[in-house]
C-alpha cells in the first residue's frame, strides 16, 4: 500500500528568532498510508492543530520535507480537505452552495454538477435541505455539509480537527458511525485529531500520541479491532484494556 503522506525529518517552531520552548516539532518522521484511517491524541498545546497547519501548509516547516503520494507539494492547501471543530459554513448561501463551494473556487458548475451534489446531499441524509441555510440546520446536519465540502476538495487526504466535540453525546455517536460509513465507502485517507480516547480508538486503524515537547517521535497504538465497527465493539474487553491504559499514559502527560 503507498504512502498517502510522509514526513521525513521535519523540524518546526515559532517565530524567526523563537527560542527552545517554541519548538513544536524536531526531526519528527512518520507516515500515513492510503486508505487508513489515522487519529491523533495528545495533550492540549502539544502541538497537535500544528501538525495539520503544516500538513495543509498553512505553516512551513524550517527543516525536512512533507511529502505527498511520494512527492513535495509545496502549494498543499488546495490539495488537502479540511474539517474543524467549527462547520465554518458560510451563513449567507444555502446547503446546496456550502457544499459546492470548492468546485465553485476552481470555477466548476453547471446543471452536472448540481445534479450530483444534489445526489451526495441525498446520500448524506440531507434530501429535502438543499435550499436551507445553516441557521436552520441541526448540529449533525452541518457537519455534514462540511464534511461533504471537505470530500468535494477533490482531495484524497482529509484532515479532521475534532470535528465532533461540540455536539451532544448522542449526536455524536450518530455522527461517528457515519463517517464510519463514509469512510467505507470513499477509502479516502483521513488524519483525524481528538481528545476523546474512546473516540480515536472506535474509529481508527491507528493512534498516534503526542507525548513530548518538542515532538520528536510519535507513540503509535494498533487498534486490534476488525471492521466494519458497531457500537457493540465499544463493550469488547480488549479494547476496554486498551482505552483504559491509553487514558492512564495521557494522564501522565499533563500537568496542572
């Protein structure tokens, strides 16, 4: 299986003249393979958002290189989908020109392209919503719509910033076993972080832990868990040892 993303030696900090405690990263390599689905733990402050800020080069690392499908794409912000926390829905258009906004930036339209976002809306569960603006959708509802807008990027790699933190505990179970679902279907690569252990360990093949500053190599967690996932796996004794260890490593890693 190739490697969706690699990095090779990849060093990071603050500032021009920033000093030893703005380091984040230090000759840190690891890599993600197509198709996996990969969640990232740690630490608040760890360094964790600037991983993905670099991933999408928002940031640029001082030494190293990123590579993508083998190579280095210094202009990767077009190149990546993107999720946060926030839906980041524009207000002022519909579900329907939400979700159509990045084939719309690279002047892509026309009735094909409606028909088929009007298709994914449908497969999403969001049929009868197209014209609907985000003020009246449910929170579910709008990570949906930016989940879409991330797929619709074109991009193979999605990067997903706690996506689902702000919603209630049932919408957040309902929403988690349908990315599962999505993920199935598309096999896109997905870099995913989160605080919520039980979270990263029911989605992911892999975990991978913050557990320094500077970063200098990243913990990895095999989930031994088959798929397709139900919420019944959440029960199996295996992972319940495997979740209880990792949340008493993270406990070791903070101070208050």
């Amino acid at each position: 299986m190739k490697e969706s993303l690699v990095f090779q030696d990849v060093t990071f900090a603050y500032g021009a003249n920033a000093g030893k405690n703005a380091s984040v990263l230090k000759k840190l390599n690891f890599a993600i393979k197509a198709g996996e689905f990969v969640s990232v733990i740690g630490p608040s402050g760890s360094g964790k958002s600037t991983l993905f800020r670099l991933i999408s080069g928002l940031e640029t690392q001082d030494e190293g290189r990123i590579l993508m499908n083998g190579e280095v794409v210094h202009n990767r912000l077009g190149r990546i989908g993107y999720m946060s926390q926030k839906d980041g829905l524009l207000p002022w258009l519909t579900v329907m020109e939400n979700a159509a906004l990045p084939l719309s930036l690279k002047g892509i339209n026309g009735k094909d392209v409606n028909e088929d976002i009007a298709e994914k809306l449908e497969a999403f569960g969001l049929k009868g919503y197209e014209n609907r603006y985000p003020h009246e959708l449910s929170g579910g509802m709008r990570q949906r719509v930016s989940f879409l807008r991330a797929l619709l990027s074109g991009s193979d790699l999605l990067l997903l910033d706690e996506p689902f933190s702000a919603l209630d505990a049932v919408t957040k179970t309902i929403m988690q076993e349908w990315l599962l679902e999505q993920w199935e279907e598309t096999r896109k690569t997905i870099l995913f972080i989160t605080h919520d252990v039980e979270e990263a360990l029911f989605l992911s093949d892999r975990v991978l832990i913050f557990s320094e500053c500077p970063v200098e190599h990243l913990e990895e967690v095999a989930v031994p868990l088959d798929r397709p996932r139900t919420l019944s796996d959440l029960k199996n004794p295996e992972f319940t040892s495997l979740k209880e260890n990792l949340l008493l490593d993270l406990r070791k890693m903070v101070t208050i």
